[in-house]
C-alpha cells in the first residue's frame, strides 16, 4: 500500500501546476473578455456621444446661421465716359428790337404785319408829325434872317475896318463892327443847328427796319397817337423784329456739371413739335459765373435755323454730353440710409456690415449718382434696415452683377 501511495505521489505532483494554468488561462480570458466588453461599451458610448455633441454643434450652427439678418446687395456701377445730361433751354432770336417812334405824331401809314420778312432799310410805317414840319419852317425862316444880317454885319466889317487906315473912324467903331459880324456868326450857326435838329425829327417820321428779319409784333394801327420813344410819357413800341436766321438757346447747367462745358461742344435740341427729331447746335460762350441765387452757369448755345424751321420763343430740351468722375458710381436710392450723421450705405465685408459715408450727385429718380464713398468691388446691401449698425453679422441670400441695376 505504502509503494503504491509512493508511487501515486509522482503522478499527482504534476497535475497541479496544470491546473493552475488552465485557472490562469481562464482568468485571463475572461479579463480579455471583460476589457473587449468594456472597450466595446466605451466605444458605443463614445460614438453616441459624438454623435450627440456633433448633431448639438451643427443644430447650434444651424440657428445662429438662421438669426443672421438676410440681406441682398448689389455691386456699384461705373458711370460712363460721356454722361448725357437733359435741361430746359430757351430759343431766342439771334437779334431782337422793339421798334419805337422817335418823333411825336399820329401814324399815316404802315406797310407790314406780323410774320412779314423785311430787309434793312426797308421802309415800315409813316407818321404824320405837323408841329415838328411847323418848327422846321419856323427853324429855317430863323436860319435866313440870321444869314442876313450876318452878311450885313460882314459888310460893315469891312467898311470900318477900310476906313481905320484913313482915320475916318474910331477904332471902337471897328471894334462895334467886328463884335456884331462875329454875334451874327453864332446866331447864324445856332439856327442852322436848329435846322438840323428838327430836320432829323421830320426824317423820323419814316421808320426803317434796322436789320433783316421777321415782324413778330404789330403794336399801332393808323391814327394812333404815337410818343417819341425818347420822351418821359408812355412808350409803346410800333413794332417788334426778330432775326431767326442763328437761334440763341440758353441754358442754366447746375453747378456741379459746370466743369464739363467747354466751349466749341456740341448739344442737341428736342421739341415737342418735332418728336423724334434733333436740331444740333454749339456751345458758343458760358458766362463764366456761379448765379449765387440758382447755384447754376448760364450758357448760349447757337443753332443755325436758315429755313426758318424752329419758331423763336420755342421751349426745348438740350441735351448735352458731360465728361463724368471716373471715380463716379450709379447705385439704386433704395441702398440710401438717412442718418443724423450724414447719408450712409451699408457695404458687406467678411460677413459683416460697414456703414459708409457716400457724397450723392445727381438724381435721376431710381437711380443716384455717388461721387465719393464708393469702390468698383464694394458690395452695397439694398434695402437696409434701419436698425443695421456696424459690425453686425449677416448673411447674403442674393447678389445682383454691376449690369443687373435697372
């Protein structure tokens, strides 16, 4: 029994450690178990959490996105080269004249009416003037008796004075004689004025046209008073002449387009009377001064009208091409913001508002002209609200090209 014993020792010896180790094995198999199972747990935690991080991330993108203020805005656009500005003009004659008497009387004739083309010199009216005729007799007969003792002072003259080298008179009577030959001289030499004057007054009762032209008003009729036009009583002219031939147009230009009128350029005239139709013309002077009661330059553009065709008194519309800033932009009047500080855009840079000062130019109802304050790449927002400050955030939702103003 004891060999047996003895001889059973050997063989259990070893089955422990083998147990052992399959205990260890075990072991460690349910630890690699447990750290699989752990890891696995972490990771489906870990992406459930990512997962809720990141849908937490972009929902919160998401709406700060959507507060942004949505806003549109347009690039500016560049004014042309050449701006074509309209302004009202008034056609005048070239040469314009009322026709006054420059004698009393009472009108005899008249040989044209209104619309009448006369030549210069051309004979206009008769007026009858009988006082005037009546003074030139008087002025004339004055004249003769002058003459005549003017020649009887001068043979005395002469007769004292042929005799002062005998010693038959006295040198005061030469004197005497000398004295009246030269008083009838002056007498003689104030009635032929006399003569004169009221010659000139009886070659006024004709009336000449002064220049060729057109009778445009007929203001007597025959036996009219009429009152010399020099004279304080009440003047009414007899007649009214014009010269169409060269129209006169003037025009007041504002002051900010008074730079680009040059003399030597040309405009072009519209009127109602003619639609569809130009009539060119030069820029022939300015008046070279501001009127400080309009702000504007008065300028005299002259239009041949050898036909006849344009009708003085007429209004037009000139139209005129004005060298423009290059530094001048159109953008519509609803980018306009109205501040205490002054007139803004509100221009999008980064995501964000900048509001900018802009200096306005001219109006031109939908459009205005900006002639500082602006770049060719700004992006100027339309429609601001008026709550919009600097610095905050929006989001663009539409842009309109440089071409898209209308």
């Amino acid at each position: 029994m004891s060999q047996q014993t003895e001889e059973k020792k050997p063989t259990s010896g070893p089955a422990l450690p083998s147990n052992d180790a399959t205990r260890r094995q075990h072991e460690h198999r349910r630890w690699v178990v447990l750290a699989v199972a752990l890891l696995v747990v972490a990771a489906l935690l870990s992406s459930g959490i990512w997962s809720r991080v990141k849908a937490r991330t972009t929902l919160k993108a998401e709406t700060a996105q959507v507060a942004l203020t949505p806003v549109s805005v347009v690039s500016p656009k560049q004014t042309a080269p050449a701006e074509e500005i309209i302004l009202p003009g008034n056609v005048q004659p070239f040469i314009t004249s009322p026709i006054y008497a420059r004698t009393n009387g009472y009108l005899r004739k008249w040989y044209f009416d209104i619309g009448a083309r006369v030549k210069k010199g051309q004979l206009l009216a008769v007026i009858d003037t009988p006082e005037v005729d009546q003074q030139l007799q008087q002025a004339r007969s004055n004249l003769m008796t002058a003459q005549a003792n003017l020649e009887l002072a001068a043979i005395t003259k002469s007769r004292y004075q042929g005799l002062l080298e005998t010693n038959a008179v006295s040198q005061q009577d030469v004197d005497n004689a000398v004295g009246t030959y030269n008083a009838n001289t002056a007498i003689v030499q104030a009635d032929q004025a006399a003569v004169d004057q009221y010659s000139a007054l009886v070659s006024f009762e004709k009336v000449y046209a002064p220049f060729d032209g057109v009778i445009t008003a007929r203001n007597t009729d025959i036996g009219d008073l009429i009152n010399s036009g020099s004279g304080a009583s009440v003047k009414t002219d007899l007649f009214h002449i014009a010269q169409p031939g060269m129209l006169r147009v003037y025009v007041n230009v504002p002051e900010e387009y008074s730079l680009g009128m040059k003399v030597g350029m040309t405009a072009d005239l519209a009127l109602a009377e003619f639609p569809g139709r130009r009539f060119q013309g030069k820029l022939v002077r300015t008046a070279d001064s501001i009127n400080m009661a309009t702000r504007t330059l008065l300028i005299e553009i002259d239009v041949a009208n050898t036909t006849g065709t344009l009708l003085t008194g007429s209004y037009a519309e000139v139209h005129l091409k004005v060298a423009a800033q290059p530094s001048t932009f159109i953008i519509p009047v609803n980018t306009l913001i109205f501040r205490s500080e002054g007139l803004r855009v509100g221009l999008v840079k980064d995501g964000k508002v900048t509001l900018t000062a802009v200096t306005p130019g001219h109006d031109f109802g939908n459009q205005i002209e900006i002639v500082s304050g602006l770049k060719l790449d700004d992006q100027v927002i339309i429609n601001p609200p008026d709550s919009i400050v600097t610095g905050q955030q929006v989001q663009i939702v539409q842009a309109a090209l440089p071409g898209d103003i209308k």
